[in-house]
C-alpha cells in the first residue's frame, strides 16, 4: 500500500475523531482565551499536555493561581485510566521502536478506541496506520483549540456567558456513562462522601484534591466487602 493510500485510509478511520476533537477544542479555545488567560496557551497546551478533560479543568485552576504541582497531580489523577489502556496495547506498541514514544504519549480516549477497533490495511505497516492516526487525532484537537482561542481573543468574554459550565456538562457526560457500564452503588457513595468530607476539610480551594485521595483510600477500605458481595452475588 502507498503512503498516500494509508494516509487516506486513516484520515477515514480518524473522521468521528475530527468533527468530536474540532469541536470540543473549539470550546477550550474560546474558553481558555476568554478567560483572561493568553491565547497562545490553548495550541501550546494542546501539543504538549493533550489531555482534553485535563486541560478544560487548567483553566480554572490556572485562573485561580493554583500551584504546578496541584495541577501536575490532579491531571495524572484525570488521566491515570490511560495507565490501563496502555497494558492492551504492550505488544503492538512495543513493535514501534521508534515512533513508540509518541503512540504512549498521544493516547487518548477517542485513539484507543480506534487502534482497539480499526485494524491496519492489507499491506500497510500496522506501526505506520497507528502513527498517522494518533498524528491526526491530535492535529484536531491542536486546530481546533487555535481556532476557539483566536476566535475568543477578538470577542468581548459576554459572548461566551455561560461556557465555562462545559467542564461540568463533559464530567457529567462521563458519570452518566460510567453509571451505565458499572450501576454499583457503593462506589459513588463513597464519591460522594469523601466530596462532603473533602468540602469541611480543604474548602472549595483544595476540594478535588482531597477528595480524590479520600475517594480513593475509602474504596481501597471497602474492597474486601465489596468483593465478598460480588463472591455471594449479592452486588455492590
């Protein structure tokens, strides 16, 4: 197969990716530029960090003045999952050599999907259709977030009144999903109680980290009763 031939190919496959990463980074540009922040931050951030949920939750973080470490810990929280997406992927990443350090570093939600699903073309280096299609994914996201923030530098901020609840709705989005595929309950109470704990604790400044580590430690407690009751059949 021709490059030219795989390049179209994975342009097809990468197409749900574009309309999704077109839009979604248009909404962090516009938020990011009118959030008082520079705008060359939005395509800066999205070539060296690209973690979309991450980055929505940098704004009001870097807005509020919150530490490097702060947000340097709560994305590697974010985006811990991918730790997992990773382990599927050992032995076809590991056959990259080169260009291995970039599929890790360019794996997000939407590419796991599509190298899990889509397999390379007859004929075509499966290295090569891994690559382009992470390469393209990104270049989404990356124009997308340069589209939003040059198009919020020239708008006056009332424009865009009320797109900062994005982050909310995308977490929303997620929870709702996560509901679906795992409908135990435990899990969410203790969510919820270590977010009220949390809030009495650290107040609204430190309320996602502490929450987060106390999310955290409460399930680990819990397993033990949580597995025996999966043992029993009686559920979470």
């Amino acid at each position: 197969m021709t490059r030219s031939a795989l390049f179209r190919f994975a342009f097809k496959t990468t197409i749900p990716v574009l309309l999704g990463y077109s839009t979604i980074g248009l909404a962090y540009g516009l938020l990011l530029a009118t959030s008082g922040l520079p705008w060359w931050l939005a395509p800066l951030s999205s070539v060296v960090i690209y973690a979309g949920a991450a980055q929505f939750m940098s704004i009001p973080l870097l807005v509020g003045g919150a530490g490097v470490a702060e947000i340097a810990i709560l994305t590697f929280l974010v985006n811990a999952r991918h730790l997992v997406y990773g382990l599927s992927l050992i032995k076809p990443f590991g056959e990259a050599k080169r260009v291995r350090p970039y599929l890790v570093y360019a794996l997000t939600d939407e590419t796991y999907g599509l190298l899990t699903t889509v397999e390379a073309p007859e004929g075509a280096s499966k290295t090569a259709f891994y690559g382009l299609v992470s390469a393209l994914d990104q270049s989404y996201w990356v124009l997308g977030s340069l589209v939003g923030a040059l198009a919020g530098s020239l708008v006056p901020p009332s424009w865009t009144a009320g797109m900062d609840f994005a982050l909310t709705a995308l977490f929303i989005v997620l929870l709702v999903e996560q509901i679906k595929s795992s409908p135990k309950a435990a899990p969410y109470l203790v969510a919820i109680a270590a977010s009220v704990i949390a809030l009495a604790i650290g107040g609204p400044d430190r309320l996602l980290v502490f929450a987060i580590v106390l999310a955290m430690a409460g399930m680990l407690a819990l397993k033990p009763i949580i597995d025996r009751r999966d043992e029993k059949g009686t559920g979470g």
